[in-house]
C-alpha cells in the first residue's frame, strides 16, 4: 500500500506527511459526490493544486467510471475516488473498475468499509472513511484506515445527522495521530483556516463545488443551490423513501427543502405508506428529477449553500479558497504574546 513518510527528526506532523503522499499543494479536497463530481471537476480541482476527487453513486456504470476516471488521471496529477459501503457490500466491482485506473486516494463511507480497505491497500492505494458520530471515529482509527473524514451534520448530501463538524474534528485530533480531514460546513477561506488551524490535514468540500462550472448537476441545481440561504437546507429521508433508495436508515441526506420536502418530510409514515400502495409518487420525484425541476427533485446541499454562488469555475473556487494563509497569518500576528 501506498505508506505514509516516516515522521522526520522534527517531528512532521501527519498533516504534512498526507500532502507528501498525495502531491496537492493546497490542502482542499473537493468531496466525492455522485452526480456532481465527475472527471471534469476532479481533473480541475487537481490542476488547480487541491486533490480531486471522483463520486462514485450506486448508479455509476462501468462505462461511467471508465470514462470519467480516465479524465480525472488524464491531468498527472494524483486523484481519488469516493464511494459507498453499503453499496460495495453488495458487490465490490466499482471499486474494482475504479482501481484500474490508477487513483492515489479511494474513500469508503456509509457502512463497513473492511473488505473494501483490503482491496485498496492490495492495490497499494490509501484508504479514508468519512465518520459522523464517535463510534464511526472509533471504527476509523483501526488500522485498515489511514485518514480519517469527520463529516459534520451540517454538511450536504448523505451522512449521519448526530454531530456538528468542530466537535469531531477536535475528538478526533486528541485520539489519532492520522491525517485528519474536516468535512460539512466549508466554503470560504475562513473556514478552510479554522479547520487547518486547529490541526487538519485538509479541508473537504462538497457544496461549493457542486455549484462549480465543472460540476456535473444541473444548471437548475446549480442556480438552486446558489441562491439558498444558509438556513434554507433540510436533513430528511424523505427524498430516498420517494425513490425507493435502499439507503441505511442512519444515513438521511442533507438538501435543500422544497415543495416535496415541505409536504413530506414531518410524516415519513405517511409517505412511506403511500410509496407502498402506489407507484405515483415515485413517478413524479423520478420526472422531477429527470426534468431538473427543484421544487420536487431532491437537490442535496448543505449549509454551506448560503455561502455558495454559481457561474465560478473550479479554479476561481480554489483561488479563492487559498486565501486561507492570509487568514491564518492575520490570525497568528494578532494573538502572537
Ligand atoms: C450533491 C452531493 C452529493 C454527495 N454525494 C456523496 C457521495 O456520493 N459519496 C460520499 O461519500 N459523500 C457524498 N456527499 C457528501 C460529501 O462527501 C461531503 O461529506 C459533504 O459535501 C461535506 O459538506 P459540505 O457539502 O458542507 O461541503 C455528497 C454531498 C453533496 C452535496
């Protein structure tokens, strides 16, 4: 497997040891989202100095992660890969399929990442796990696990809905000594500095670059997601019950609330009996989707939405993001005894 450096006589921090690994120069990772970050984002947020990162949802083909994979190495530059144990557990394929094209770094989240680890490190490829409560952290320090993501309640997409993002990240850096990445909630230079300040290896970011040029969503999501506030998000199963997703029932999704979230949302008994007796409502949220209407469609996003704009590429992103030095410099000047 693909070894971190030994720490040196002074003492390298784990931090650094994972950007030695990886090759970034900024310590952004754009997050592993299925139906947003395909090739076109990882390749831009990798030549753009951060670490791309592919999205790999139950849905992908082996033509899709073929082709997009082939794009996010097309660049030299390393990437990785996020993807979903519960859906590996059925079958391990896309991993592998994902593994033949060479990637650096592979994330395995939402369920038992074992068996998966085991085939990425046979591969000599890195494995992280994205944790949302403590006893996910707990499962993430054992040792087929080398970086650990604390994705925090407030971030978007799928993830546990028990812990904010800085008290995860501040248990973990005093239980492990392992790269840690701060994930939910991030989207400016200020934020990239308030993780990395305390100790993070690197910042991990799902909603601002889902809004991106390179993102692979809809222009309507993209504009939805652009012009949400901050409090304008949701934490719900609802849009996975509609679907007829075989989701854990630990793992809701933050998104945007809308039309459909409004009426469903506060009574998933109800909604669940109403998937079961007909194939209307599942009709109407798939058409919904297919149409790109964001009144009922699901439009994951979290609260970093109020902090998001659309029509920015991938290396507007970026630069703005590597503002975070000023930010940490202003910071250490001023409390400096
Ligand atoms: C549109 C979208 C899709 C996502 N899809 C995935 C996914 O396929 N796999 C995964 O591990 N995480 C997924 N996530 C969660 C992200 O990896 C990450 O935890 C989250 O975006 C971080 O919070 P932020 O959105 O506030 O930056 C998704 C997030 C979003 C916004």
């Amino acid at each position: 497997m693909l070894e971190l450096p030994e720490n040196d006589a002074h003492g390298t921090r784990p931090e650094n040891k994972l950007q030695e690994a990886l090759g970034y120069t900024e310590p952004i990772f754009n997050a592993s989202m299925a139906g947003a970050a395909g090739g076109s984002l990882a390749a831009a947020v990798s030549v753009a100095g951060g670490f791309g990162m592919l999205g790999i949802g139950g849905s992908s083909t082996k033509e899709w992660i073929d082709q997009e994979a082939s794009l996010a190495a097309s660049t030299g530059h390393s990437w990785g890969a996020g993807l979903m144990a519960w859906v590996l557990a059925k079958n391990l394929d896309p991993l592998e399929q994902v593994l033949a094209h060479g990637p650096s770094f592979i994330c395995v989240s939402f369920g038992d990442p074992g068996p998966a680890a085991s085939l990425a490190h046979e591969a000599g490829v890195m494995v992280g796990m994205q944790v949302g409560n403590a006893a996910e952290l707990a499962r993430a320090l054992e040792d087929d696990i080398d970086v650990v993501i604390c994705r925090g309640n407030e971030g978007g997409g799928h993830g546990r809905n028990e812990v904010s993002t800085l008290p995860l990240l501040q248990l973990a850096l005093q239980q492990t000594a392992k790269p840690v990445i701060a994930a939910g909630g991030l989207a400016t230079a200020a934020g990239v500095a308030a993780v990395l300040g305390a100790g993070a290896a690197a910042a991990w970011i799902g909603t601002r670059f889902a809004a991106a040029t390179e993102s692979m969503s809809h222009a309507n999501v993209k504009e939805a997601i652009g012009t949400a506030g901050m409090d304008d998000t949701i934490y719900t199963r609802a849009f996975d019950i509609a679907q007829r997703i075989d989701w854990p029932v630990e793992y809701g999704g933050r998104a945007l609330r809308n039309d459909f979230s409004d009426t469903w949302a506060a009574d998933l008994e109800k909604l669940g009996e109403a998937v079961a007796s007909s194939d209307a409502l599942t009709d109407s949220i798939n058409e919904a989707r297919t149409k790109a209407d964001t009144s009922l469609a699901p439009v994951f996003a979290g609260q970093a939405a109020g902090l998001s704009r659309t029509g920015q590429s991938a290396a507007q992103i970026m630069a703005d993001l590597a503002g975070f030095r000023e930010v940490l410099d202003r910071s250490a000047r001023r409390w400096r005894l």
